[in-house]
C-alpha cells in the first residue's frame, strides 16, 4: 500500500511570497489533517478535512493560510504571504473516517522563509 | 501551560539501556494515548496507541496510562541504536482524531 505523498520536499522562499503544498493521501483514507511542525516542537493540527470538506480549522491562521480538498482526494495548503515564522515542516496525515484509526503521516515538506 | 507536556531532551543511552519517557497532560477528556516515533526528515510513525488506563505490550515497546495521574509512558527494553529518534506522545478525545502532540523527547542509543 503506497504511503502519504507530499510534495514539494523542500521549499525555500522569501518573506511576503507566496507558496502552496501539495498532499496525496493514503487511498481510501476519507479523513486528511495537515499539520505544522516547527523545530523541536510537536505537529500542531492546522486543518482536518473529511472527504472534501472542512471538520476544523480553528487553527489555521485563516488571514495567510488557506486549503483545500477538490473531489475529496489530494489537497493544497497554501501561505499568502509568507513571514519568518511560518518557517517549519508541514506535515499531511489520513486516515480512515470512523472508529480507532491511525493517521499515516507523508514524508511532509520542509519550508524556510527568508 | 500546554495541554501535553514533554521533557525534550536529548536522552543518551548506551545501547541494552532500558529507556522510559513520559508525558503528562491537563486534559480529562483524552481517552486514546498515543507514541509516535520520528526519525529525521521523516513523518511521525505509530508506535503504540492505548486506550484508557492500563499497559500494554508489544516486543520491546511497552505503554503505560495513568489516568488518575494524568501521566503516560513509554518503555523501550534493549534499546539499539536504530531506536534513535524523536518520541512524540499524542492524545484524543475521540478515537485517534484530532491529535495533540507532545513536544517531543529526542533519543540518542549509543553503540
């Protein structure tokens, strides 16, 4: 069974750019979350989707971030514009949709702002 | 004060060592418990889950859930150096949705 596919794996860019990511998700998997991960810390939940629509978002800092899950399969996630401290990994899982399930993360895409 | 709190480390062994880390959390409501490990540049992968209190085992590996205390733990057994990575704890309130993640404990098995 393929995993979680993400990319770009890296991105450099600088601050007030703009960037976008893309997620594959496990194939089945209704449910897909992205995550934040900055350095040393753990992923903090930005956006949970189930099939193509939004479950929660209220940590997504909705005035830059923006993302979407057309036809209920990859998804986007996309910063405009970028500043310093969006500087971290960004992490997309799935799962399936009810009962006890394990979210598979993807390799997840490395971002720098400069 | 977060949700789930987590000493980051580094933790050094030597190899063989037995390795204990923990979490310990303020919400109430976290039924699933969760170890993910984490080797650099990689996504988390899951190690073990428990639901509720109690232990549970599988080889090396074993999760321990304290409710009343509000305190998990992760025991590693014969540690090897492939065992190094980061060790994340996450927490849910319904049934491995909606993590909240620990900060992490860096491990480091020397040979």
């Amino acid at each position: 069974e393929a995993g979680v596919a993400q990319s770009p794996r890296y991105k450099i860019i600088e601050k007030r750019q703009s960037v976008a990511f893309w997620c594959n998700p496990i194939s089945g998997h209704a449910t897909l979350y992205w995550y934040q991960q900055i350095l040393g810390q753990g992923p903090k939940l930005l956006i949970q989707f189930q099939n193509n629509g939004v479950v929660d978002d209220s940590q997504l800092p909705k005035d830059r971030f923006s993302a979407e899950r057309l036809k209920g399969v990859d998804s986007t996630l996309k910063i405009q514009p970028a500043k310093l401290e969006d500087s971290a990994v960004y992490l997309c899982a799935s799962r399936r949709t009810s009962g006890w399930y394990e979210q598979y993360f993807g390799p997840g895409t490395r971002l720098t702002v400069t | 004060q977060k949700e789930v709190e987590q000493d980051p480390g580094p933790l050094s062994v030597p190899e063989g060592a037995i390795v204990s880390l923990n979490c310990t959390y303020s919400n109430s409501a976290f039924q699933y418990f969760m170890w993910y490990r984490q080797y650099s540049r990689k996504g988390p992968e899951l190690l073990m889950y428990t639901y509720s209190s109690g232990n549970k085992e599988d080889g090396r590996f074993t999760a321990q859930v304290d409710k009343s205390s509000k305190y998990i733990s992760l025991f590693i057994r014969d540690s090897q150096p492939s065992d190094s990575a980061t060790y994340l704890c996450a927490m849910s309130d319904n049934a491995g949705n909606m993590l909240t993640f620990g900060g992490g404990t860096r491990l480091m098995v020397k040979p």
